[in-house]
C-alpha cells in the first residue's frame, strides 16, 4: 500500500476498553509520527450502542483501522488488532458457559485482520495457543517498561507515609490477579502479627477482603487516587506484591521499580521476559511458595537488589515499530 494510508483510530477500542490500554494508547500516540494524520471518530457514550457501531465498521480503502485492544469489527479493510493478552479465555471466562462462543468470536476478529501485534513474546504464544492463526500475521512490538508516575513531591502525602509498614498490591479482583491466595499467604506469613498492612490500589475478590476482616488483616483499598498519591503509595511501600497467574506485561511492576520500589511477583513468561534480574519470584499456583516469599520479603530491609536500570526500550520505540509496521501495508 502507498505511505498515503491515513490512520484511523477504533475510537471504542480506546474509550471503552481498560485503564491499562488507554494508557498504552496514549503513551504510543504521544509519539507517533504519521504524515497522513490520525483521526479517531467519535463513539457513543454507551458501551452498547458503540460497540454495535464497532461492529459494522468497515474500514476504507485508503485507510489502515487500528484497535489498540482486542476488539473491533469483523470484516473491516486494513485491520490491524493489538493483543495485550489472552486472559480473558484462559482464565476469566473458564467455566463459564459463554467461553465457547467468545472464543469463536475472537477466533473470527482475530483470523480476519491483516496485522495482529502482541505486547510481548509472552502474549504471541498465547494467541497462538488459543487460535488458529497464521504465525506470519503476527507482528512482536515489545511493550516499554519506561513510564513516569506523577511528579515527585517534596512533602508525602499524608495517607502515603503513614507509620504503619505496609504492602502494595495495584490489581483487581479478576481470577488470573490471584487476589485470595495473596491475602491468605500474607496472612500466614504473619503480616497480622507483625503489624504489617496491605494497601491495595484498585479491587480484590470479594472472598480476599472478608478474608482480610476475618483475620484482622488492616486493610485499605485506595480507587479513582492522584498519580501523585499512587506515586507516594509505591515510594512508602515495603514491596509490590504481584501475585498474577498470567499477564501480557503488568505496568504496575515497571512503576514500581521506576521509583525504587521493592519488588515480589510471580514467576510467570512475561514477568521473566521484561523484568528478570530486578524482582524476586514465586510459584503464584502454590500458597507454600507464596508465604514462602513473603516470608523472607518481611524480614528483609533496604532495596533487595542493586540497582538496576529497567529495560531501555522506551514507547517512542514502541511507536517508531508501529509505523514501521503501518508502514508496509
């Protein structure tokens, strides 16, 4: 296709998709360069009504269509899909008796675009593993591990420096984030005894946060805070615990080193792929190796490893390999 291909942005696949994806989005558009232009048409304030205008979207001939997620219409022209992960059929909708029929339709969106870019070697395998697809379709652009968490404020703020020690979870309550299991093992390992709290920015199951009550384990569960709070938030913690089955790359973990944060997550492919040599691990499947960890994390003090720079892969590489990529079709 001629370097005159404009750009056009599936407005819902931004607007009503997650937190992590629009910031993804966003960081990449902030630094792609495309003479054409982007446009990103507007979509309705309803999830239902736009995702049927998604749906019926065909594309121009003269144009490439982007979804930064995994979503959009079936039959557009110059469809190209961004893969984060896929833990929505392998962890979320198991047992659920919808799995075959999101499964078939993602197996439809997927088969028919023209480019599908995962995140992550991690997130190709899955795809692969869940799909029928022809490998050559699928085009690697490594994540960047390089973001920037609000600015850095002379004076914590006063939630953040609390004289309680605490634990840092950012998540929430889907199946894969393994938020009971955590909560049980920081429980065992004697957080409760120790007067250690758990902070969590975002949600947990249910089950972990009357598990947490039961147990006399102080909980705080901080939604909607400031970047310069979440910024604090990390700065103050004992650790980021990160107990996720899967992932495509966990932005919550590059947070955290980036401001020198402790680190303990779970051995899984993409925390190896993007964060090997700067966290400490655990088998997140096995509750002994969970307390295990935190066992050892709670008795440690200072930074657990030398410092050590995150990847330097930076979004304006990530951006640069996408045009690069728009640039062939």
């Amino acid at each position: 296709m001629p370097h005159s291909m404009k750009l056009v942005v599936n407005s819902a696949a931004v607007l009503h998709s997650s937190l992590g994806v629009r910031r993804y989005y966003e960081n990449v558009m902030r630094h792609l360069q495309w003479p054409e232009g982007v446009s990103m048409p507007p979509v309705s304030p309803s999830r239902v009504r736009a995702r049927l205008a998604e749906l019926a979207l065909r594309g121009r001939p003269d144009a490439i269509m982007w979804s930064p997620c995994q979503r959009g219409p079936l039959r557009a022209r110059h469809h190209v899909i961004t893969v984060h992960d896929c833990i929505n059929v392998e962890h979320t909708y198991v047992g659920d008796w919808r799995l075959p029929a999101l499964r078939w339709a993602s197996q439809q969106l997927l088969g028919r675009a023209e480019r599908i870019v995962a995140i992550s070697l991690a997130t190709r395998a899955a795809v692969l593993r869940n799909y029928d697809i022809d490998p050559s379709s699928i085009v690697v652009i490594a994540s960047s591990c390089q973001v920037q968490v609000g600015e850095p404020s002379p004076v914590a703020a006063p939630e953040a420096s609390t004289e309680t020690p605490y634990v840092l979870m950012v998540t929430n309550a889907l199946p894969h984030k393994n938020t009971l299991r955590a909560c049980e093992a920081l429980i065992r390992a004697g957080a409760v005894k120790r007067r250690i709290a758990l902070r969590v920015v975002g949600t947990i199951a249910q089950e972990a946060v009357a598990l947490c009550h039961q147990a006399g384990l102080d909980l705080t569960l901080l939604t909607g805070i400031s970047d310069s709070l979440l910024r604090s938030t990390y700065e103050h913690s004992l650790f980021l615990l990160s107990p996720s089955l899967d992932e495509g790359h966990n932005l919550p973990i590059s947070e955290a080193l980036s401001l020198g944060a402790n680190v303990l997550c779970s051995d899984i492919a993409a925390h190896r792929e993007f964060y090997n040599g700067l966290v400490e691990y655990f088998d997140p499947g096995r509750l002994d190796s969970l307390v295990g960890a935190i066992e050892q994390a709670l008795n440690r003090d200072g930074r657990w490893l030398p410092e050590g720079k995150l990847p330097s892969r930076s979004f304006a590489d990530v951006a640069a390999d996408y045009k690069s990529l728009f640039d062939t079709m």
